[in-house]
C-alpha cells in the first residue's frame, strides 16, 4: 500500500511538472522585454517587423522613446521617434509608414501624425491637433478615428478621411472631449464606436454608423449610457464589438456582442469583463481583454472564438497580472501586449508570442468546463470523460510513455464510459482532439 502511494505522488509530481514544461513552451518573451506599459502592435507583413507603441524604459538594446520594432531577433529604436505615449498607433497606407503621437519631444516634427520617408519620421501640416486611436481603409480612402478639434483644414471632432494629401472631415462628432476608439465597414456601412455626441444637445452615444450624410446611433441601448465600444472585428459576415457593457444594464451581452445589420446577438455568453482588441485570423477569432472567465470556460485574458463555441489559449499556469491591449498576427505567429510583468511562472515583460503556429493543431489545456473525468482517481475499472462541447472528433487514453493505449470515435455525443480493467495503477493522459483543437484532462488509477 505505501509503495502505490509513493507511486501515485511520483505520478502527481510528473504530471505537474509536465504542466509547468508546456506552460514554459506555450508562452515565448520578445528578448527580456520592452516598456513598462505597452499599448498598441502593427504587424508590417512585407519587412516581417513588429512595431509596438507604449511606455518604454530602456532594456538590454537601450529601447527608449514611444515606439520601438522588432526583426524577429532584437529590438531597435525608430529614429526621431521621442513622444509622449498617451494613447498612438503605427499604420500602413499606400505603402507608406505612419505614426500618430503626441510628439512633445521631438522639435523636428511638428505635429501629432508623421509619416516615414525612408530614413526619419517626416512632418504632415495641418495635423497638430489630431490624435489618432483607429484607422480603417475602404476603396483607397483611409478613414481616421480618435480625438481632434481639426482635421486638415476643416473643423471636425474626431473622424475624418485622408487620401495621402488632403484630410476631409466628415461630419462632425460633436463636444471636444469625445473620442473614437475603433471602426470598421460592415456591409459597405462605417461603424465607429467610442464616446461622442452625434448633434449638439443630443445624449451620448458610443456605437453608430454613417449613413452617406451623417452619424446615426446603433440600436437605443447605447444611447445616453455610460459605456465604451473599444474594438470591432468582421467576422463571419457580422461585425463583432468588444468593449466595457453589460446586461445588467441594459445591452444584449456582457462585453462582447455581435451586430448583423438588423439585431444584436450574444457571442457564447459573453465575458465576465472588458474586451480590448480582436483580430480575425484563418477564420477564427481571436478575443484578448480584462476577463477571467469567458463563455462558460475559466480563461485568463486571451481565448479564440470559432463561430460556435470558445477555446481557451492558456494551460492551469497561465496567470496575467494586468491586461491585453492588442493582438496581431505574424508569420502565421499570435502576438499580445500589454501590461504584464509574468506568464505563468515565467517572466515575461508586457509582450510576448504564442510559441506555435496558428494554422497547426494547438493543444489548449485550460479546458475544465470542455473536458472533465469522473470518477477521478479511478478505484474500480469503469470511468467517464465528459466533453459537453465536443460532438465529433477522437478520445485517447495515453500512458506516461507517450503510448496511446485505447483510441474511441466520437460521433454525436458529449460522453463515452470507459473500462479501465486492464490499466496499471497510475496517471494517465486523455486527449480529446475535435477537427481544430485538442483538449487534454488527466486520470489517476488506483
């Protein structure tokens, strides 16, 4: 008897040990990190660099000022880039590199927008008061969404158009402290969402839409309500917004809904608390915020979203202190930032990349909701896992070895009962893998 309980710990030890290794893996720092407070990432396909905006302190490569990129190896400082970091964004139009900053420190640029011309960041007239949070581009038209009270030449709060010479406002949004925090063109519509006024004397709004002549609120339940639309995706022709609302206050969902020109939806049950930044990848949906629990799934701040159900990207280490702000994709990697100084037990300084390929199979182990054993430690022979999400795919039980040693098809149910007669006393692995995922639980045999 003593000898199977040392045996069961050793187990035990293996297989936390093991869970430690995979969360070391899942997670990859960007050399020792950069910022104290990084915000926003711009993924240049064509160079294959990394921009990220924020607060800088200087690392290892002497990383300093509002914007720095990185080459896949190190970090480097853009040149004449010394700004205030409020809240700024690297963008691409017609092959051109743009930044919108508060460029305090830098008497070389004199405005808020500047553009690259190959060696510096040259300056762009008639921008000193626009700060810019969100961009979005439609038949060669950059559309331009943020916080200012001139757009070129014209008076306009907030949003505007540039075509690589001229700014045009559109109508204005009007009170001088409304912003715009994100947009996107759904059906051929612009939707912007942020905090503004749509016409002098009428209520708040934070969702709406232009319709050829003006802004017009989204629905009644973002009128004259406190709450923030801070992103939006397309994504399987319904446009996707996350931001901070709740049901309890009036709004179809809790954090993050999706529009489909007609009616708001849930997504999944929503998040039990701010959505930051989306960004739709190989047909999937990938969700980064404030959350600890989204769905019915307990998932710390990053989760991906397939049209049906979620799936978390963390294991049982997985522990950001802060939050996500921002998500891209590079070279077929996922990439997050924000404000966190560890991974897990890892230390891991407010960026970092998910270490595998988003087209492969990815394992997501923080799935207790998706996959669960019972009884568990197993004292006869029979046993049953329960995966309530899954409706097709494969069950294996695998033994330390790495040897599968019984694989069952899964066709139309959320069960399958197993006896386990001829398994040794010990742990053992089950692995659940559907056509995109696999979700892993673990079994004790006494």
């Amino acid at each position: 008897m003593i000898c199977k309980k040392f045996s069961l710990i050793i187990c035990l030890i293996i297989l936390l040990i093991s869970a430690k290794n995979s969360s070391e893996q899942n997670w990859l720092p960007l050399d020792d990190g950069v910022g104290e407070s990084l915000s926003r990432l711009y993924a240049d396909t064509n160079n294959n660099l990394l921009y990220v905006t924020g607060i800088f302190s200087a690392n290892s490569n002497n990383i300093f000022g509002g914007v720095a990129k990185w080459n896949g190896t190190v970090w480097d400082t853009l040149p004449n880039c010394q700004i205030t970091p409020i809240k700024f964004i690297v963008f691409k139009y017609k092959d051109t590199l743009y930044l919108s900053g508060f460029f305090s420190n830098n008497p070389q640029i004199g405005s808020n927008i500047a553009k690259w011309n190959g060696n510096v960041f040259d300056t762009i007239p008639g921008t000193i008061d626009m700060n810019i949070y969100c961009t979005t581009e439609k038949n060669g038209l950059l559309f331009l969404g943020g916080v200012f009270n001139k757009c070129g030449n014209d008076s306009a709060f907030s949003l505007c158009t540039y075509n690589g010479h001229n700014f045009t406002a559109i109508t204005p949004v009007y009170k001088e402290e409304a912003y715009i925090l994100s947009m996107a063109f759904y059906h051929d519509t612009l939707y912007v969402g942020g905090v503004f006024n749509l016409y002098p004397g009428f209520p708040i709004a934070s969702f709406a839409k232009w319709n050829g002549t003006g802004l017009v609120a989204v629905g009644d339940q973002f009128a004259n309500v406190n709450c923030t639309i801070e992103t939006m995706a397309v994504y399987k022709d319904e446009l996707y917004i996350g931001g901070a609302f709740r049901k309890s206050d009036g709004f179809t969902g809790d954090y993050i809904m999706k529009w489909d020109g007609h009616q708001f939806t849930e997504v999944g049950g929503g998040a039990n608390y701010r959505v930051t930044c989306m960004k739709v990848y190989n047909d999937v949906l990938y969700v980064g915020g404030w959350y600890t629990r989204i769905g019915n799934i307990d998932c710390d701040n990053i989760a991906k979203w397939d049209g049906t159900q979620w799936m978390c990207l963390n294991n049982d280490e997985f522990d950001f202190t802060n939050s996500i702000r921002d998500i891209c994709v590079l070279n077929d990697r996922l990439y997050i930032t924000g404000n966190f100084e560890k991974i897990g037990n890892d230390s891991i300084r407010n960026i970092a990349m998910f270490n595998h390929p988003l087209t492969s199979v990815t394992e997501y182990y923080k799935n207790s909701s998706q996959l669960s054993v019972y009884p568990n430690p197993v004292t006869g022979n029979e046993f049953t896992v329960s995966f309530p999400f899954i409706k097709t795919g494969t069950l294996q039980v695998i033994n330390l070895l790495g040897e599968a040693l019984c694989t069952y098809e899964i066709r139309n149910t959320n069960k399958i009962s197993i006896n386990g007669a001829s398994f040794k006393s010990g742990c053992y692995l089950l692995r659940v893998k559907s056509d995109s995922s696999i979700f892993t639980g673990k079994l004790v045999k006494q």
